[in-house]
C-alpha cells in the first residue's frame, strides 16, 4: 500500500472517531487498515478507554463516504488469520455435531450412565 492511500485511508477513519460503547475519541494512529480494495477500506480498532474492538468498512462512492462498524470480541492477528481462511460448510458443523454426540456418548458409557 503506498504512502499516499494509506494516509487517505486513516483520513477516511475520522467516521469511525468515536468507541461505540464509552464514546471515547479514536486517534487515527490507532486504526488498523486490514483490507484495501478500490474505494473500500477495511479498518479495525481498539478502545484505549474500555478495550473494545471495532471493525469498520469504509467506502468512498458516488453519495459521499459511508461507513458501518461491527463491535467485535476479536483481535486483530484473530482477524488477519481467519481473513482468508477457507469458510465452514453445513458438512463440517454436521461433522462436528456427530463427532460430539459420539464422544458424549463415549463417556456416559465410561461413567456407567
């Protein structure tokens, strides 16, 4: 990312400038570009005051700049590991459900239930 549309990017941050949960004031230094992609940026950020964590999509279009947010428990090396990691299908919760039903019953037969 050159120099330039990362500092766009950070000028972009100022509509999400405030925590969503205490309305402490974000700084700009603080954002996190995780994705670009033509006029989108992808931005996370964590609270000083109260620690939590924001996602943010920012995007530059025709009507001006528009963002939305999402209060998320994650951090940010969570995010940037499962970005491109492949998405789970109704196959694998299946997978799971049967593999954890097994296993319960495994150890009800164990403990003589």
């Amino acid at each position: 990312m050159s120099q330039s549309s990362y500092s766009q990017s950070l000028e972009n941050f100022r509509l999400v400038a405030f925590c969503p949960l205490c309305n402490a004031q974000y700084q700009p230094n603080q954002a996190s570009i995780l994705e670009q992609k033509d006029d989108a940026n992808l931005i996370y950020v964590e609270c000083d005051q109260c620690g939590a964590s924001i996602i943010a999509l920012v995007v530059m279009g025709l009507m001006g700049i528009s963002s939305i947010g999402l209060v998320t428990d994650l951090t940010e090396r969570d995010i940037r590991r499962f970005q491109y990691a492949p998405a789970i299908s109704s196959d694998d919760i299946l997978d799971l459900h049967r593999e954890l039903q097994h296993k319960n019953a495994v150890v009800a037969l164990i403990e003589g239930e």
